[in-house]
C-alpha cells in the first residue's frame, strides 16, 4: 500500500464532517498546519493560510507552495512552486459548480502540456460519490462512494473498467466530526468539495474482487474541549504499523 493512499486514508478519517451551507464559517476552527508521520517516517506537514473571506489562500508542504486565485465564482486557478527553486511545478485550473464546490481539476506542466485531470460528481445533496483521474493517455482511476444516513458507507475502486478493490467504512455515531471538512478531495478545504460526512471513522477495509482483506485501518482520536481532533492514530491492523496526524488550528 503506496504512501498516498495511506495519507488518503488518513485524511478521510479526520475530515469526514463538512458544515453544512447555513452553518456560519466564524463557527468552524481553521485548521493552520497538519504534521503526518507513518511508522516514524519523515514527517510531512502541511501549512494553510485563509483569504479575508475565509477561503484557502496558500498552502505549503515539504516541496511546494500553493497560492489560490479565484478568478470568478466559476473558476479557481492554483499554481504551484517548488520551495527549493521558487521555480515553476504546476498548474491547476479549476472548474467550480454554483455552489462553489470543484468539479474538474486540469494539473497543466510548467510546458503547457496536461499531466492529468480529476472530476468530481455530486449527489442532489452535494456530497461527492465519484472522483475520477484521467491521463492524458493510458487507464485512469475511478472511486465511487455510497452515502447513507450522512456516511460513507461503501466504495468501489476501478482501474479503468476493472475493479480493483472495494471499501467498507464503519463510524462512530458518538462522535461528531466539527472540523467542517469533507471526505475526499485535492486539498484540505471545507469549502472546495462538497458536503461532508456526520460522523468520524474508526474502521476501514480495502477487500479485493476475492473477497481478501488487503488493507484494514482502525482510527483513534485525541480531542479538545470543544470537540476537535488534535490527534489522528492509524493502526494498520495487518502489519502493526501506524501513523499519526497531528492539527493545529486558528
């Protein structure tokens, strides 16, 4: 299991609450900086920043930086610069539906070319249930998710038309997620993908079209006062291994 696909798990067990479209965003906690670390591993930390209006301005990890420009309520460009040269490392223009939420991502080379496209489907009530990546040429990926009762409650994941496993995703109804951030998505922002989910997960399993467990991540949470994570533990039930995240807000 690549290092991506465990951060992703990651990210979905924390931010698996978005606010809803009344709830007012003074009310949310920004989140400032994340610090990810699996199996003592080198630490990869992340750093947000907030326009005056509250939305994602800059991010910074361990080699780019991201700045935010949303050009018109339908489109947002985000270019990216590598820490190291300050020099050029992509593009991505951004297509945003009427409520504000990504559609299409198109991630341009510094040379004009197209690396690579996502596309995000929406319910009628504006969670996401299908994420694609799509080459320039060459199989793409599909996830489609299953919402119930405001949870995930399942995924398939294909590798063109094949299967290539599937997700089950248990929650704990106890514990409401306030973070204000959705289930999936190309950057943390609780205002760029949709909708987000009731509850904070505590049990995902990857089965494959044999029905094998090849992946199984139980979660565990320290909280503040007011209900927000200050801590992630993932527990890779298979091999022992486990990461932590850790959040600082504003």
């Amino acid at each position: 299991m690549n290092k991506l696909f465990i951060i992703f798990i990651s990210f979905i067990a924390l931010f698996s609450c978005q606010k809803d479209a009344n709830l007012n965003p003074a009310a949310i906690k920004s989140l400032a900086k994340v610090t990810y670390v699996w199996d003592n591993g080198t630490p990869d930390i992340q750093e947000f920043t907030y326009d005056p209006q509250g939305r994602l301005a800059v991010v910074k990890d361990n080699d780019q930086t991201a700045t935010f420009n949303y050009v018109s309520p339908l489109s947002l460009v985000v270019t990216a610069k590598k820490n190291i040269s300050n020099t050029p490392y992509r593009t991505f223009n951004c297509t945003l539906n009427s409520k504000g939420y990504i559609t299409k991502i198109s991630m341009i080379n510094p040379d004009g070319t197209l690396h690579y496209t996502y596309n995000y489907t929406y319910n009628t009530e504006d969670y996401i249930i299908k994420t694609e990546g799509i080459p320039p040429t060459g199989i793409g990926f599909a996830t489609e998710y299953v919402i119930q009762n405001g949870n995930v409650i399942s995924s398939k994941n294909f590798n063109g038309n094949v299967l290539g496993y599937s997700g089950q995703y248990t929650f704990d109804n106890r514990l409401e997620n306030k973070t204000g951030f959705g289930h999936t998505g190309y950057w943390y922002s609780n205002r760029l993908f949709g909708k987000g989910l009731k509850n904070m997960l505590v049990d995902y399993k990857s089965v494959s079209p044999t029905n094998t467990i090849t992946w199984h991540t139980q979660y565990k949470y320290e909280l503040d006062k007011d209900g927000y994570p200050l801590t992630s533990t993932t527990v890779n039930v298979l091999d022992k291994k486990q990461g932590i995240e850790t959040y600082i807000y504003k």
